[in-house]
C-alpha cells in the first residue's frame, strides 16, 4: 500500500477503534489492550487533528475531561492531603488507561504514569490553536488536569512502557507540555528538573523531547538515538535490553525518529522512517505495535506469543504517529 492509502486507511482504523464515548481502544486486537489509554488517546487525537479529523479529536478530549472530573473529589482529596504533607500511594492516583466507558481496570501496580495527563492538555491546546477553536466542553476537566499536574508533577511514577518507576525525562516533557499549554508557571520547574536529568537512560520515549516539545538539540538526540537503538533495516527498539515480545522494533518509535529527523532538517531519513513503517503495515494496511526483523531477545517472542497472541495489530497509536509523519512531509 503506498502512503497516502495507508493514511487512508490509518483514519479508517482509528475511527473504527473509537468508541461512542470518544475513547480510542489501543487495539481492538487484544484483550489486554482493549483499553483507553491516555497517552496513546492524546497521539491518536492529535493525528486527527492534523488531518482534519476534528469531530474524532473533539470526542476524545470531552472522554478526558469527563472521566477526570467524575474523580472531582477525589483529586481534590489528594492534592490536600498532599500539601498537608501525606505521601499519596500509587494505586490511590488517577490510573493511565480506562475501559471506553471511564471505569478503572484495577491493575495498580504500574497504573501511575503521569505523561498522558500532559499529553492530553498538549494535544486539546494543539487542536483549538490549529483549528481556531475553543472545546468547552473540556474546560473543566483539562483545568482540573492542570491543578492535578502543577501538584504532582515531581512524583517519581512509570515510564512510556508500564515497566520502570522513578523521574523519567520523557514523562517529564510530556507533563511540562501540559502545563506549559495551560500557561502554568510550574512548567517552568518541569523544564529545569528535565535539564536537571544526568544522562538519562537510552529510550526510544525521549525523542519526544525533540519532537513535538522542542526541549532538546535534536541533532545530538538522534546520534543517541540512531547509535543505540536504530536497528539494521531501519526501525527503532524502545530501549536496549527490551525483552517484550522479543523487543522488536516498534514502529511508532520509528516515525517519531523520522519526525525528529525531519526537524534536524533530514528530509530524506525522515521519508526513509515513513517508509520504513510503510513497509511493515500487513497486507490488510494495519499496522502493528513492533516488527520482528529484529529481535533484541529472541527466546522472549514465543514467551509472549503463548501469553498473548501475536503482537497487537492494528495499534492506534502506530497508525497516529504514521499519520502524523506523513502528514508533516506532506504525503497524508
Ligand atoms: C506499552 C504502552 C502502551 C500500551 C498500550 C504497552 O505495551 O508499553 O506504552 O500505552 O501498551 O498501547
């Protein structure tokens, strides 16, 4: 399939996997991902945006606020306690992904992940600067979010890929985006505890930085980036070591380096990336969570394959950002 039918057929796929709620599914493929998370919502929505989709982006913000504010009390209680000094535990935070209805799914331990409460205020204020408009029905759950954040962003949680908890950078830009949306003064201290980080470690998430929140030289993140995580034929694994699903290469990872790329004014690599990801959309144009040409940890692939299935396709998030990549190069 050449690009333009992909991301034809990408809008159709996502518009398929979102629910009347506005939630977007992860993939309807597999059980385990048949739920909204925020931050593949927010790159879903932010895709669509893009490409003029607003109605799908629109639906989803109004799902965000909606299930933020029926936890009204609850943040509130959280953030008192706070400021009086408690230590809130994990499980007691607003969870990272939601069934399409906003119920919680009730596995806490890596459910507190603070990056998609940004990314969802950056792509809603991304949306209204882009198309001119003002979702008010949003207001007052993106408000709630910012109040929310500008309390907890220093709280040390899990990374892009549910597995490390600490103070990661790319949790920290996609946070700093939110607030920085919303006008929040604290975005500023997001930013200087980011820079703050000593060398953080090699991940596929902290091209994020680069683009789309311009907080690093891109140029020296990609020579990071392309050295040690750059596979043979091209896609991007999401961190040395990954054993998921024999640690592939994941092909989200892969437009958000030609995105990056094409902000270091690497045109021809940027289109390399979108073909790349092009090239390993299944004969039907979906496109998976990771490829196998080349797998960091072979043996883990069948471990994964027994417990689950192949790996997830169609992925949401990997048609948003090949949306997004070939909307930026101006093939979408
Ligand atoms: C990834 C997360 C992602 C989730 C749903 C997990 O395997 O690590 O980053 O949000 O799948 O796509």
């Amino acid at each position: 399939m050449d690009v333009p039918a992909l991301a034809g057929r990408s809008v159709s796929v996502i518009l398929a996997g979102q629910s009347e709620s506005g939630a977007y599914v992860a993939s309807p493929a597999l059980e385990e991902y048949r739920y909204s998370w925020l931050r593949d919502g927010a790159f879903v929505a932010d895709a669509m945006s893009r490409v003029g989709k607003t109605a799908s982006a629109e639906a989803f913000f109004g799902w965000c606020s909606e299930v933020v504010l029926a936890r009204a009390e609850r943040v509130e209680e959280l953030i008192a306690r706070h400021r009086s000094g408690e230590v809130i535990a994990d499980g007691e935070h607003l969870p990272c992904r939601f069934t399409t209805e906003g119920e919680e799914v009730g596995v806490p331990w890596s459910d507190f992940q603070l990056d998609g409460y940004g990314l969802w205020l950056w792509a809603l204020d991304a949306h209204e600067r882009r198309h001119g408009t003002r979702l008010d029905g949003a207001a007052a759950g993106a408000a709630l979010t910012e109040r929310y954040l500008a309390e907890f962003w220093a709280e040390p949680c899990f990374d892009w890929w549910e597995e490390r908890r600490g103070v990661h950078a790319a949790t920290l830009g996609c946070v700093q985006a939110g607030l920085a949306a919303r006008g929040r003064p604290e975005a500023a201290a997001v930013r200087e505890a980011l820079h703050e980080l000593v060398e953080p470690p090699l991940d596929g998430s902290l091209l994020c930085l680069a683009e789309p929140f311009d907080l690093v030289d891109p140029t020296a993140l990609l020579d990071r980036i392309e050295a040690g995580l750059l596979s043979p034929g091209g896609g991007v694994h999401r961190r040395p070591a990954d054993t998921y699903y024999g640690g592939g290469e994941w092909l989200l990872l892969t437009c958000l380096l030609g995105w990056c790329r094409l902000r270091a004014g690497r045109e021809d690599g940027a289109r390399a990336a979108l073909r790349w990801t092009a090239e390993h959309a299944t004969p039907e144009g979906d496109l998976p969570e990771q490829a196998r040409d080349h797998l960091l940890a072979p043996g883990w692939y069948e471990t994964w394959s027994a417990r689950w299935g192949p790996p997830a396709s169609p992925l949401m998030w990997s048609h948003a950002m090949f949306l997004t990549l070939a909307a930026e190069l101006g093939e979408a």
